[in-house]
RNA sequence: AGCGGGGUGGGGCAGCGUGGAGUGCCCGCCGGGCUCAUAACCCGGAGGUCGGAGGUUCAAGUCCUCCCCCCGCUACCA
C-alpha cells in the first residue's frame, strides 16, 4: 500500500491580485497530504506556483502601469511568502515565465504539431464584449450573450487548432473506468454529463496581446495561457530529464472546482496526444464562502490570510480551515468561528492537555517521564486512532482525520481527569507516575499525527518532548521511555484578546430601525433554576413590559428597581426559560461578571428616544 | 433552461458509496464535579417526525420516485 513516491501539486495561480484564503486553503490542504505522504515514507513532490501569463495579466498591469514582468514578480513573491508564513512545505514553486517553463512548453508544442495534432483553422464564434466570450449560434438566446443579454458580434479570424474533439471517447472511457479519477463524484458526474455533448476542438492561439509564450509556428500569436499553465506540472516533474520518469505521474492535482473542466479534459486529451500516462487523481476542493458568498477579486470579497495567520497564528487559520471545511465541499469563514475553534479545541483541548501533562511532569517529576507501565488499552486506542487517521487522510477526508486526531486529545484529558494523578501524588506516587508516564506517551502520539495539519506546534511539542518526528508509525506504539526528560513547558496557543470585533458595515437606514428606549425598572426578581437571568418589568409610557436579563450574575434585583435602563424596544419577542422576553436590555461588557449597565447619565423621562 | 450539490436537535457541520436503535463534532442552554492545567478540564441533562410526500425492505437520515426551498456550474474569461 506504501508507495514509493508522491507527486502532488496545486492549482498555480493567477497573480492579478494579491492572494486570498481561498489560495491559502489550497495550499494548506496539499500540504496536509504532503506532509503525511512524507511522514508515511513516500518521496514526495509537492508543487504550488503561479500563472503568469495572458490577457488579464497583461491588462491589469497596464492598469497599474507597470510592465507585466514587473507585476507579476510582485505578485508571485507575495503568493510564495503567504506559502512560507503558512508553512506550505513545497518542494518547488513554479513560474510560468521561467525559463525552464518555457523550454518544455516550446518542446511541448513542437511535439504536438509533429505528431498532427495542431492544425491550422479559423476562429469564429459571436464574441461577446461583456464577457470576453465567444458563443456558438446554439448558444446564443435570440442572437444575444446568453449571459449579458447584450448584441453579440461574429468575429473569424486564423488560429490554431488542438484537435482534442478525437479524445472524447477515450476521455469519457477514462472517466468511466477509472471512478477515482476525478473526486469527489458529485465533480466527476458533472464532467460525465458534459462530455456528453460533442467535443469541440481547442483554439490554442490567442493574437491581439503579446504577454504569453509565441507560438513556435507562427511567432504572431501567443499560446493559450491555459495550455501554458497546464503544462506547469510536466515542467516541475523535471520535463524530460532524469527526474521526470522518476516523478510522473502525479498522484493527486489538488484544484478548485471552477477548473475542473480544464484539468479533467483540456489536461487530460493534451497528455493523451502527447503519449504521457495520466495523473491518477484529481481532487476538487470547494470554495471557501464569507457571508454566503464565494471569495472572488471581481466581487471585491477577499480576506487576506496573513492578517489572520498573523493576527492569530498559521496554526490556528490552518486549524480552522482544515477542521471547519468539509473537504469536497464549500465551507465558510469567519473570523467569530475561528475564535471559537481557537478558544475551545486548540487552547481548551489541545493545549490544555498539552501544558497540564507537560506541567505536571515538570513540577512533581523532575521534568523527566516518570516510571509507569504501558496501558495496554490506551496505546490500543491510540494505535486505532493513528489507524482511521491514516485511512481517512489516504481518502483525502481531511475534515474527519482532523476531527479524529482531536477526538484523541479529548480522550486524553479524560484519561488524566479519571486517573486524578494531582490525588494520587498524595501517598501513591506511582499510580500518578504511572499515568503520566502514558499521558506522555500520548502526547507524543498526537505530535506525530498532528504534524501534516499543524506542522508548527507538532514542532513545538516535539521540541518540548525532546523526540524527533521520524515517521507515522511512531504514532503508533508507547516508545517514550521512563527517565527521558523534557523541556520546561510552554503554551502553545493563546488567545487574542481584542475580539476585534468584525465591523460588518450598517447602514444608517438600519440602524435607524433599532428602537432604543429609556425605561424604567418597577420589578426585579431571580428566575428558578438560573443563576444569570433575570426578569424584569420596565415601565415605558404606552405600558409595561417583561424582560429578561442575563445580567444576575453582575446584579441583584433589589439594586435594579427604580433604575432606568436602555431597552431596545422592536426587538422580536423570545421565550427565555419559558418567560417571554418584549425586548433587552443594553449592557457593556464580554462575560457574566461584571456588566455595567447602560444608564442615561443625566435625568430622562422612561420612552425618551435613545440615538 | 440543462446539469450538479445542499436542506440533520436553537446556530454551524459530519454521518449517506458497504441500510440495522437518531449516532458524532463545535458552539449555545441547564445542572453537577474537580482544582493538575492558559476560568482551562471532567460528568450529567433538556432539545430533533434527519425539507415534504410516496415506495423498496424484517429494517431507511442512509436506496428508489415525485415535489418544495437554497446554492453552484454551463468549455476557449485563469
């Protein structure tokens, strides 16, 4: 089942613009497959880089008037940075326009066209300026751009052709034989569908703007930027020296699912004329949303993930990525989930277990692992978990291997709390050595399987354990032995304390439907059962109404009686503990303790107007 | 329009290829325990007709059919 080598790559992208976390989660979630592919023993090549060439390139630097070679070596530079901040262990970044890139592309192409699978034909189609697209009649909806709905012109002019229509069928057949091809299979049956309607052949000459690779034939036109871009991973596999017949095929193209057509028929017809074995997978993520939109420069959506990989750390952004994304599928980002995901599973489970079994060897063990006999059913069940960990990252079910490593941790800290070592210290001192000598053991399990999904504090557990990461197996069995010491503890993740709270941008229009309101408190009493939630009258002129407050904990009843308060008043009623609550009362503060409420500082008469 | 995907306790998600008690994860809510640990940790509880209607089956969230709602994709724009 092991295989010697793994060639991965990702998408290379195209540097308009700076990168967002729809790049990062690409990048992350190859280096996750990466990183255990190298863990597990294979030879590894991973590749990531970016697409130089084309139109828009070409625009968008005359835009900004610069040269395109300018543009694009800073934006390249800006994608490979965001991959070292993010600690995207790629063996090789390509550029489009290196020159190694071009040799082969040049090479390539040459090939192409002696074997006959270039020729020489016109270019027609409605070409619509809107979209920058040309329609076949069929398509067009009353002789308009099926999408603008605007005039269309009919535009011929000479280009080449690639004669991909003839690999329908062997595409199809491919598709059809081999179901792991394309992943996951809702992607695969799209493709399916599609290549059920004829073929056409592929126009691979572009005229008009000159930033792309000249065709070898005719230097007046350029080459296709997406022929140019596909060819990249012939490129990085080292096209066609020694290393070449060593790395190919890939073993997985990691892509967004905007580019599937490109990679599952463009790609796949160009290597079939070209006579190359086929890559075995493709996988395609999905989107990365925000607000229930998809990320995109011409939507002007864009996070930047160095804010948060900065601002939080690469571990956390990747943690929350990884975890809160279902791999396949589109997921959604925000910075409020990543605090939480943050706060509760990397500093409440993780790290807590972490530092408390780091912690307490240090303090009553004299920082080295203490004498103990191995848990036969613990090591079992780390040993099982490092098992369906493996199983689900080899089917690429990153979403779920993560959750499972996680699930680990937790067992971990219900392992300590059972075995109350802090209790056993007191007189039975090797039932407490005992059970930090397996906790330990098990801390250093989830360093190795942490390492692909957060490579920087597998690091850092390793360095404290003194053990160096070697391979996945080490996951596997209790081999930290009694007397081995350790490092002074440290935390390995903490909070960010300005919420620094996400400002969605309000209107004014809907601020001005929140209806604020003086009032006054004319009763005031505990509710059973909770500690938190009180429940208020409030006088307003037009009559009385109930509130209920979590405020128990900063207040008491008897303090709140006479005091006028700000209510917001069109508030949607809720029932709270079975009161129904008309509307809530404003208060500063984060936590239970310690609310200050918010009172007009000078007399107000109850139902003035709060704005 | 065609094709594809999604609709699971209050919120957000897994689970569905190989049907078997509504299982799991994170948050939120209620209560209890602990004090080794970054007020972190552990235990218990409330809460769901798994979008709707049929069907197959001893058994369906999981398979089939139809319907409703949401979202994507539609090839030379990277």
């Amino acid at each position: 089942m092991t295989e010697p080598k793994f060639f991965i790559t990702t998408a290379i992208d195209y540097p308009t613009s700076s990168p967002h976390l729809g790049h990062a989660y690409e990048k992350i979630c190859a280096d996750v497959i990466a990183r255990f592919w190298r863990l597990k023993g294979a030879r590894v090549h991973f590749s990531t880089g970016t697409d130089e060439h084309g139109l828009k390139i070409q625009r968008t630097a005359e835009r900004m008037g610069k040269t395109p070679q300018q543009l694009v070596d800073e934006m390249s530079s800006q994608f490979r940075r965001m991959c070292e901040e993010l600690g995207i262990s790629y063996d090789d970044f390509i550029r489009t326009t290196e020159e190694r890139h071009l040799a082969v592309v040049r090479e390539l192409v040459g090939k192409l066209e002696e074997k006959g699978e270039i020729y020489r034909g016109r270019y027609e189609g409605f070409y619509c300026t809107e979209c920058e697209t040309y329609y076949s009649k069929e398509e067009l909806v009353e002789g308009n751009c099926p999408v603008h709905g605007v005039r269309t012109e009919w535009v011929s002019e000479e280009g080449f052709f690639f004669r991909m229509s003839k690999y329908q069928e062997r595409i199809l057949e491919h598709l059809k034989r081999h179901p792991e091809f394309l992943q996951p299979e809702s992607r695969r049956n799209e493709i399916l569908r599609r290549l059920e309607a004829p073929l056409r052949d592929l126009c691979i000459s572009r005229s008009g703007f000159s930033w792309g690779i000249p065709l070898p034939m005719e230097e007046r036109y350029v080459l296709y930027v997406w022929v140019d871009a596909l060819m990249n991973y012939l490129t990085t596999a080292g096209y066609p020296g020694p290393e070449f017949s060593r790395r190919w095929p890939p073993d997985l193209h990691l892509i967004g699912k905007d580019i599937s057509w490109h990679h599952s028929v463009i790609w796949t017809s160009l290597l079939m004329a070209l006579d190359l074995p086929l890559p075995r997978r493709i996988f395609v993520h999905g989107f990365i949303t925000y607000r229930g939109e998809k990320l995109s420069k011409s939507k002007g959506i864009t996070l930047d993930p160095l804010y948060f990989s900065r601002t939080y750390s690469p571990d956390a952004l990747r943690y929350f990525l990884l975890r809160e994304v279902s791999f396949g599928q589109d997921g959604s980002f925000s910075e409020e989930g990543l605090r939480t995901r943050l706060k509760e599973e990397l500093i409440g489970t993780l790290g807590n277990l972490v530092h408390r079994v780091l912690t307490f060897t240090w303090n009553h063990f004299g920082g080295r692992v203490p004498e103990g006999a191995v848990d036969p059913q613990l090591e079992g069940e780390v040993a099982s978990c490092a098992r369906e960990v493996e199983k689900l990252l080899e089917e690429f079910r990153l979403h779920q291997a993560l959750e499972r490593v996680m699930m680990l941790a937790k067992a971990g800290n219900e392992y300590f709390q059972s075995k109350k070592p802090w209790e056993a210290l007191k007189g039975r001192r090797e039932e407490a050595a005992g059970c930090l000598f397996n906790c330990l053991n098990l801390v250093k399990a989830l360093s190795v399987l942490l390492q692909p999904f957060l490579p920087f504090t597998s690091g850092k557990i390793a360095g404290m354990l003194k053990v160096e990461i070697r391979g996945w197996e080490q996951a596997k069995s209790f081999d930290l032995r009694p007397g081995h010491p350790i490092e002074k503890p440290q935390v390995l993740f903490r909070m960010v304390e300005p919420p620094v709270s996400p400002p969605p941008p309000l209107r004014a229009e809907d601020f001005e439907r929140v209806d604020l309101r003086v009032a006054e408190v004319v009763e005031a009493e505990r509710v059973p059962g909770s500690e938190k939630m009180l429940r208020l009258k409030l006088r307003l002129p037009e009559g009385m109404r109930t509130v209920m407050a979590g405020i128990g904990r900063s207040y008491t009843p008897e303090e709140l009686v006479g005091r006028r308060v700000v209510l917001v008043a069109n508030l949607e009623k809720k029932k709270i503990l079975g009161v129904e609550s008309e509307g809530m009362i404003l208060a500063a503060g984060e936590r239970e303790e310690g609310l200050s409420l918010i009172v007009p500082d000078r007399p107000v008469e109850p139902g003035t107007r709060v704005r």
